[in-house]
C-alpha cells in the first residue's frame, strides 16, 4: 500500500467507527505523541551565542532544558554539526557556557542537544 492508499483506509476506518471508539482513538494517539524528552523544556527568551569553529552567532533561546536548547538565529547549521553555546540563564549571574551539537534545523533556528546538562539548570 502506498502513502495516499493508506490514509484514505484510515479515514473509512475511522469514519466507520462509532463517536466513543473515534475519541478513544483520538486520546490513544494523543498519548503516543506526547513530549519523549529526557528533561522538561522551559520556554524562555534569553541571549545566546553559537560558536561553530572561528564564527560566532547571535541568537536567543526560546526554551531550554538541562539536556538541550532551541536557539533562535539566522544562522544557517547543518544537523550533527558541534556547536559552543553561551547562554545568559539570569541576568544576576554568569552566564552557562556548554558544547552540544545541532539535532534539528528550523527555518527560524535550531535545536541542540547538550554534550552534559546543565546541573543547576535541573531544580530552577
């Protein structure tokens, strides 16, 4: 079966179902979707910088766990690529310096997954 062949069975199947099977299933999907992370995001918007090699980016993190990042920047990086971060968590105290590589590239940034965590990242 192919792709288009495939959804259109679904969609009768589903579409055969009754309203409570359809919503068991909804709910069965749902929880089979949810967040598969090591460590929970927290949204944030602070500075970051990316040093890949001898260039340095601007950007921001959007959400940060102990484990990773999404740093919002222009910059164009290829997944696998290792990257230095530096990431002002709080404005009272120094900034987290830590190497990750990119996992995924956005059109408005990318992910990286820490090389450690960030320790007292994990209790804030």
């Amino acid at each position: 079966m192919d792709d288009l062949q495939v959804k259109a069975r679904l969609t009768r199947l589903i579409n055969d179902m009754p309203a409570d099977q359809q919503r068991d299933l909804l709910k069965l999907l749902e929880w089979g979707l949810r967040d598969q992370r090591k460590h929970g995001r927290k949204t944030c918007n602070r500075p970051a910088a990316l040093s890949i090699r001898d260039r340095r980016y601007e950007g921001v993190a959007k959400n940060i766990s102990a484990g990773g990042a999404f740093i919002e920047t222009p910059a164009v990086l290829s997944v696998g690529q290792e990257v230095s971060l530096i990431i002002s968590l709080f404005s009272f105290e120094e900034p987290v310096k830590i190497t990750g590589k990119v996992v995924r590239t956005e059109p408005l940034g990318v992910a990286v997954e820490f090389n450690g965590i960030i320790r007292n990242f994990i209790h804030t």
